[in-house]
C-alpha cells in the first residue's frame, strides 16, 4: 500500500474581510508571494504588517484629504484625493513611536 503525504499549506485570510477566497497575485520586489482577495479586492502579501497613518493632512490647494500615496525609505508621501483635477502633493518623514 502508497501512502500520499500531500502537504498543507498554511491558510491565508484577507487582512480585511478575514475571507478564505483569495488568489495568488504576483509576487512582490523581494520575491514574496501577493495575493488578492476576491470579495473585498485587497491586495495583500501574506506576513506583511500594514502601517497606520495617524493625522493624515489636508491639501494646502483645495482643503480636500489627502491619501498615502507612497512609502520611499524614510519619507511618506501623501497625494490630494482630488486627483488628477488637483495634482498636489506633500512629503515627511516617518517617525518611530516608542
């Protein structure tokens, strides 16, 4: 008698939705494996930590919220959700909370 050990893989959950329908989605620059959940549409790489973004700014041109648009290094760097009619954006740096 064959005995099949078929492994098992560790079961992936949106972060967001907490949902087990999610599809391999690329992988990222370091090689790491992304996924995309299929009901609320996150993309996400399994183990990465999300950051919180505490006092988002508003933009100096049309007072409207602005959205993280990118994390370069040390500097965030935020973009006005009235984008592309207003294309202003703000950059800081990231301070470390003890």
């Amino acid at each position: 008698m064959i005995t099949l050990q078929i492994p098992t893989e560790t079961l992936i959950k949106c972060p967001v939705c907490n949902s087990e329908a999610i599809y391999k989605y690329g992988k990222t620059k370091t090689g790491k494996q992304r996924f995309q959940c299929l009901i609320c549409g996150r993309q996400f790489s399994h183990g990465a930590k999300t950051q919180e973004i505490q006092g988002k700014p508003f933009c100096p041109s049309c007072d409207r919220p602005m959205h993280l648009y990118k994390i370069e290094g040390e500097v965030i760097r935020f973009r006005c959700s009235g984008y592309p009619v207003c294309k202003t954006f703000r950059k800081f740096r990231i301070k470390e909370e003890d």
